[in-house]
C-alpha cells in the first residue's frame, strides 16, 4: 500500500515533479520487492491450509484459477482504466485495496504457523 501511495503522490504533488521519475522508479521496486516477499507467494501457501482435506484439491484449483483470472482481468484492463481515470487515481485505488485487505486479512484469517492442518481445519470449522 506505501509503495502505491509513493506511485500515486510522485504523479500528484507538485512539489515532487523533480523527483517524479526516480520515486516512479523506487515505488514500483518497492512494490515488487514487498510483494514477492510478502503476499505474492501467500494464496499457493495458505489456501491448502484452509480447505477442509475432503475439499482441498478441488477448492485449491477453483481459488487459484480464480487468483490467475483475475490477474489477468486486471492487465488486460489497465491501460483502458488509466487512461479514463489517470495513473495516480489507479495507483490510489491500488493502494486503498491493499489497505482493505490488510484489514480484513487482519479479522479473518487465522494464523497457520506451526499448526497441523486438522489443528487449522478444526479452528477454521469448529463443528468438525
């Protein structure tokens, strides 16, 4: 979400009209950086962990088909949105996206590490 923000003000400000290219440049590495570190490997790690073992493979596929369609739905539709909108309105969209998913991540999702899958199936469906 910062780096988005950076992309976003660097377009913005014009107190950093100077400094646009290089902060252009610094939040788009920071992104990638933060992203390939971060959330980028985070659904292939977490979805089989939440699915019930009945489920898993089936849920896996469907939620990770779903995760490569809308990547794809989003590059095909970028240019088109920025140029409707403009490239600092697309980045602070980007980053209020982020935002509302640290925060829902934050309330939903329960932490897996060092827990067994029937430990997480069990938290996740306490019926089970």
């Amino acid at each position: 979400a910062a780096s988005m923000l950076l992309l976003s003000l660097s377009f913005t400000w014009k107190v950093l009209a100077p400094y646009s290219g290089t902060l252009a440049v610094l939040g788009t590495v920071l992104y990638v950086l933060s992203f390939s570190l971060g959330a980028g490997p985070v659904p292939a790690l977490l979805l089989p962990e939440i699915f019930a073992s009945r489920i898993r493979a089936k849920a896996v596929a469907l939620s990770l088909g779903m995760h490569w369609i809308s990547n794809f739905v989003i590059g095909l539709y970028f240019l088109s949105v920025v140029n409707k909108f403009g490239i600092s309105t697309v980045y602070l969209g980007f980053a209020t996206v982020c935002l509302l998913a640290v925060l829902y991540i934050a309330v939903n999702v329960v932490e897996t590490k060092g827990r067994s899958l029937e430990e997480i199936e069990r938290a996740l469906n306490p019926v089970v």
